[in-house]
C-alpha cells in the first residue's frame, strides 16, 4: 500500500486496525527494552563486576540516545513515517543482537544505545501515524489504545525481563525482540501507508547536532556529580547551557528548524510536555530502583520481583481508560492534575521501606493511578495544541519521555550512592570490629547488586540492608518533587479548556 504525500489529503484506510496492531506491538517491544533491564540489572552486575555507575548507563544511554526522536518525528514527517519506522525497527534488531553478545559492559551500553536510536525512530513515527491514521472521531481511542500498550510494555517490562533472566540468562531479554520484531514490521509493511508532513523542506544538523550535545553533557553531569569535581560539573552543565543557547539561536535562523520555536509559546503545549517529563521522571525512579530493591534486600529471584511489580501497571491500564474519556470531554488540565497528585503520594508512601512488600504496594498502586490518567490527556493535548506537524509534535512530546527518564535514573543514582555511602560511613566507624575490614566501597557494591550479599554476617547485612533503604528513601524524593512540581504546571500552565485550537468536547470541560 502507498498513501498519498499529504496528510490533507489521505483517505482513511481500511486496514487501519491491522496497523494499529503493528505500530502497537512495536511501540509494545520498544518500551519492554527499556524497562525490562532494570530486573536484569543485578544479574548483570554480578557477571561483569561492574558497579551501579558503570550499569547504569546500560539505562541511561538507551534512554540519552532516545532522545534523538526528536529528529525521527522530523525526518519521518520530511521522508516519510513508515520508511523512518521500518528504519528504526531494523535497529531494534542490531542493537538486540550487540546487546545479547555482549561480553563486558561496554558492548552492552553500545547494544543499548543503537535500541535507543532505533527508539527514537519508532516511538514518533508510531503516534504519529495513529493520529494521522484514523478519523477524529476515532483518534483518541486509537491513541488511547497506542499508550495503553507503550505503558503496558513499561509496566510488565519487569515481569517479562524476570521470567527471560531467570530461564535463559540476561541476554534472554535482548533475543526475545528478533522474532517479535520481524512480525510487526512485516505487519506494518503491508498494511499501513506511507505520509509525510506537507511543505517539504530539510533536517536541522546543526539543530540536532546543539540539542544532542545539550542533553549529552546534562546526563553525563547527573551520572558523575558524585565523583566530579567542581570544575568539571561546571565545565559541564556550562556546555550545556550554551549548547542549549546556541540551539535556541540557530533555531531562530534556520529556514526549516529542527523544532519551530514557536510550539514552545504555547502554554498548553508546554504543560503537556512538561508534565509529560516530569511523570517520566518519577516513574523512572520508580522502576530502577523498586527492582534493585526487591531483589537486593527483600531476596526475591528477578521472575518474582518483576511480578511484584505489575500492580503498578495494573492500575495504569485501569486508569488509563478513565484518562481517555477525560481527554474526549476535553478535561484535560482535571486528568492531568489528578494524575500528577496520585503519582506525588505515591512517590512519597515509597520513601518508607521497611523490609516488607506490603509498605511498597499502595505505593505502587497510586504511581499507576497517577501515570494512567494523565498520560493520554497529555499526548492528546501535546499533539494538537502544538500548532506543528504530527511527527515534530510527537517528537517533542516523546522525546521528554526519553529524556526524563535518563535524567530520572541519573538523579536517583547521584542520591542514592551518596546517602548510601554516607550511611555505611556511619555504620563502620560506629562499629569498625564487626564489620572485619570491609570497606565502604566493598559494601556499597554488595547494596548496588554488584557483588552478591550472600555469606555476609548478620551484622553487616543489616547494615547494608539498612543502608539501602535511607538511600533508596532519600532517592525517591526526586519522584516526589518532580509529580509535585507536575500538579503546579498542570494547574497553571493548563489553564481552563482543552487546547489552543481546541476541539469541541463531548461534554464539558476543565
């Protein structure tokens, strides 16, 4: 099948549930990558005697590369979504096998960045040919369905990870996307056409070059804020300021700019965005470190621990469908306000560990709540108060998941390592005799999952144990204050209605 060029133009196809198929299961695959890995984290770990500052670019790097889907919205809208999809579903498939071979740390945050590419090719080409796909009287449940799916893929990412882990090894979670993957591109390939944005034009380089050497410096910063010197996180975070000023600058002037400056002028574009980012943020503390701590303290075997988790994505499924109907009625700023308040309390209750899983279960089931009913009101708003094409507007929208999660990850690292190492300071000079010579560093490594804390004396497990929870605690405060600071710009930014060029709700509105 072949669509026409423009999206004024295209008639609706008939096979368009077929591709929502397709698109889904990908998008599906896409986001189980990036969340699956955190169950195989100790694992990993173990066999590669690396620490969590070295693993944990296995997440962040997939997730700082996925930030790149900012120029897959573009170039999709420019040479056409389902050629970019197909493009970045090849990738999934090479950086899949990089990643199952790897041998050491280093292949395998390779593997991950090349999945994070192709992240950034799928994701905004995906949403993109949903919302352009059906007619408006079916795009929100299309949508709906879309998100229902990429967070379902979050959710049991965990779950999944676990199961492959426990029968196969780690590597299992990189070989399950070949034959997945090769089914939903075959999928998409016959059935669903080809569109691109109207008006033509050309890629941004020194745009995508400025934004990619921005957020790069950002989230390298955040990884190493707790071993750098000053003068370093100066150099760094300063690049990135002017790289982020030098974006800005060169967008002005650019006849075709990478992002048209004037979506960021929108407030109910950039609440929605916005909010977007900081849900992913909390949730990314959620996830990383939820699944270091079933396994590390609570003992339980990666299949178990990724269970423990699926209340979470339980009730954002539930929700989600709550958060649809919101978005069709038009109360978009309700939803998003609702949801950014549950997440919060959810945040919170999670700062409270105790050893048990049932101090984590009201945690986990608010955190659902509150990412199932603001994320497609979000998506919803962020596609059509942007003023932009689909793809720039997905692309936007997307990339503040991927970036919020890197930065989420790397924020919860930088606390945690350093609460944790504090307290174990505290424990050993407290008690230098039980402890037998183990050092700080020895134990952090034995809480961060990279060395195994079995054979360890009572004594010194408590520690480590306790250790982990006052820092997993302090670390979880990063989610709180990002859903907090969510709420305040879904109440303000929001405002009253439904978007800048809002459709007519069925009934009502915020």
């Amino acid at each position: 099948m072949s669509g026409p060029k423009g999206e004024s133009q295209m008639s609706v196809n008939p096979y368009r549930w077929w591709s929502l198929l397709g698109l889904c299961g990908f998008t599906f695959l896409i986001w189980l990558t990036a969340t699956d890995i955190n169950i195989a984290l100790p694992t990993i770990g173990r066999e590669f005697k690396d620490s969590m500052d070295s693993l944990q670019w296995a997440v962040s790097g997939y997730f700082l590369a996925g930030s790149l889907i900012i120029v897959g919205g573009r170039l999709g809208d420019l040479r056409g979504r389902r050629k970019i999809f197909l493009i970045g579903g090849g990738l999934l498939l090479v950086g899949s096998v990089v990643a199952a071979l790897a041998g050491g740390v280093e292949q395998l945050v390779a593997g991950r960045v090349i999945q994070g590419v192709a992240a950034a090719a799928i994701l905004p080409t995906s949403l993109a040919m949903v919302a352009v796909g059906f007619p408006p009287e079916e795009r929100p449940r299309a949508v709906a369905i879309w998100i229902a799916v990429a967070w379902g893929g979050q959710g049991v990412g965990p779950l999944i990870g676990g199961g492959l882990v426990e029968a196969f090894g780690w590597p299992g979670i990189f070989w399950l996307n070949i034959p997945f993957g090769l089914a939903f591109l075959v999928l998409v390939f016959k059935t669903t056409p080809e569109t691109r944005a109207e008006g033509g034009g050309r890629l941004d380089v020194p745009g995508a070059f400025l934004i990619m050497t921005g957020l790069l410096l950002v989230s390298f910063g955040l990884v190493q804020f707790d071993t750098a010197s000053a003068t370093e996180l100066v150099l760094l975070f300063g690049g990135a300021v002017l790289a982020f000023i030098a974006f800005v600058l060169v967008e002005r002037r650019s006849e075709d700019p990478l992002v048209p400056l004037s979506v960021f002028r929108r407030p109910k574009f950039m609440g929605a965005v916005s909010a977007n980012f900081l849900a992913n943020v909390a949730f990314a503390v959620v996830v990383f470190l939820m699944a270091l701590y079933l396994q590390i303290v609570l003992n339980e075997n990666p299949l178990t621990a990724g269970a423990l988790l699926l209340p979470a994505t339980a009730t954002i499924l539930l929700f989600n469908v709550i958060g649809e109907r919101l978005t069709r009625q038009g109360r978009f700023r309700i939803a998003i306000a609702l949801g950014m308040a549950f997440l919060a309390a959810g945040c919170f209750i999670l700062t409270f560990l105790d050893g048990t899983y049932g101090s984590l279960l009201p945690g986990f089931i608010l955190v659902g709540i509150g990412i199932g009913l603001q994320i497609t009101p979000a998506t919803e708003l962020a596609v059509t108060a942007s003023g932009a094409g689909e793809g720039v507007a997905s692309g936007v929208f997307k990339a503040t998941s991927m970036i919020g999660g890197s930065i989420g990850v790397a924020l919860a690292t930088t606390v945690f390592q350093s609460s944790a190492s504090s307290k174990l300071g505290s424990e050993i000079a407290a008690d230098p005799t039980s402890f037998k010579g183990r050092t700080e560093t020895t134990l952090l490594d034995v809480i961060t999952g990279s060395q195994t804390p079995v054979g360890l004396p009572d004594v010194v497990k408590r520690a480590t144990d306790g250790a982990f929870e006052a820092a997993a605690g302090d670390a979880m405060f990063v989610g709180v204050a990002a859903a907090l600071a969510g709420l305040v710009i879904a109440l303000t930014l929001l405002g009253r209605g439904g978007t800048d060029e809002a459709p007519a709700p069925e009934a009502g509105s915020d």
